[in-house]
C-alpha cells in the first residue's frame, strides 16, 4: 500500500498496470519499471558482468517488455515474464559478443557449492576468478542454466520458465554444468597455485 494525502491508496497489481499499458495507459509501462528496475538490472549485471553490456541489455529487455505488453497472457507473475525477457535479452549479447558470464562479488556463499569439497579457497577473491574462467570452457546451455539456479537463487521450475525448457532438462543441465565445472575449477587452482610458487622463487621469497 501506498500513502496519498495521507489516505492509503491502493497499490495497483503488476497485471493490471500490464493491462493498461497494453490499452494506451501512458503511465502504467513506466510505474512497472520503477517497481522492477533495480532486480532487473541486478539480474542483467550478474549474467554479463559488465555494467556497460548489462544497461544496453536491460534497455533492450524493457524495449521489448514495452511492445510486447499486448501479449502478455497473464499465465506466468510479470515478475516471471520480465525475468525472462532480461535474460533472454543477455543470453543474446552473449551469442552475438560471446561475451562470458562473471560472477558478483557477492555471490560467493552460492559460489561455494559449485566448487570441489577438495578446493579450500584462501580467499573468495581467488574463488571468484576461478569460477568466472571454468564457466567460460562450459556449452552455452549449461552456464545459462547455473548463472540462473546456482548464483542467482532461481528455482529449477522458475529457471525453467525463463528459459522456456523444461524443468528436467534444467536439472540435467546443471548436473552436467556442476560435473565439468569441479574438475576444471581443481586445475585452475591448481594452476593458480603453481603460479604463486613460481613467482615466490623468483623473487626469492615464500608462497602466499
């Protein structure tokens, strides 16, 4: 509820200011984004990490939330059907730009599960970038459907919906994606580690 005048108004449903919208209503579209602008562009940026791609795929996404309005068949929350515009909308520039998915910074206690019980990280910094370069050697399919369940929190029937497939082919999605991802990110620490060793000699002191 919202206060006008110091009377409580009604909060007008995301379907109805759809509907509104789609009839001429020349307000509705804009309340709908300023309700659900900052999830979107929270979904955008985690899915591209990078801030200049995620505002152009956001714009494109409500662009097209905007005319597609009339379409809408009240089946799913607006909520649901932005969701999936926005990714869908990344997954594009991700094709055209073979862009790849980084991860937040914040995502890391999501991060964790992915990684091999064997990794202890020494810092989540260092997990972060392992993660982002084992998610670029995964199919397409895959990333899409662990960016989603994996470090965005989505449900496998919500990942689904968004992704338009069905709920059993997100969950093998992601056991395929988890499975390839542990090995890889083993040898990228790894790596990393042997790094650090080889750089210590070098400089003729000890390993961090």
């Amino acid at each position: 509820m919202t206060f006008v005048g110091g009377r409580q108004a009604e909060v007008v449903p995301d379907k109805e200011l759809l509907s509104r919208h789609a009839a001429g209503d020349p307000h509705a579209f804009a309340e709908i984004v300023h309700r659900h602008r900052d999830r979107m562009w929270a979904v955008a940026l985690r899915t591209l990490g990078d801030p200049e791609e995620a505002a152009d795929a956001l714009q494109d996404a409500f662009l097209s939330a905007f005319r597609a309005a009339g379409r809408f068949r009240g089946d799913a929350a607006v909520t649901t059907w932005l969701h999936r515009i926005v990714v869908n909308a990344c997954l594009d520039r991700l094709r055209r730009k073979t862009l790849r998915p980084a991860v937040s910074m914040g995502d890391d206690a999501a991060l964790d599960s992915l990684a091999p019980k064997s990794i202890d990280p020494t810092s989540a910094h260092e997990l972060s970038l392992d993660v982002t370069a084992a998610l670029q050697q995964l199919p397409f399919e895959q990333r899409a459907a662990l960016i989603l369940v994996d470090m965005m929190g989505y449900s496998v029937d919500d990942a689904a919906k968004v992704l338009e497939v069905p709920a059993g082919t997100i969950k093998s999605r992601c056991a395929r994606g988890r499975a390839r991802l542990a090995p890889l990110l083993l040898h990228l620490r790894n790596r990393r580690l042997a790094t650090n060793v080889e750089s210590a000699e070098e400089g003729g002191g000890n390993p961090t």
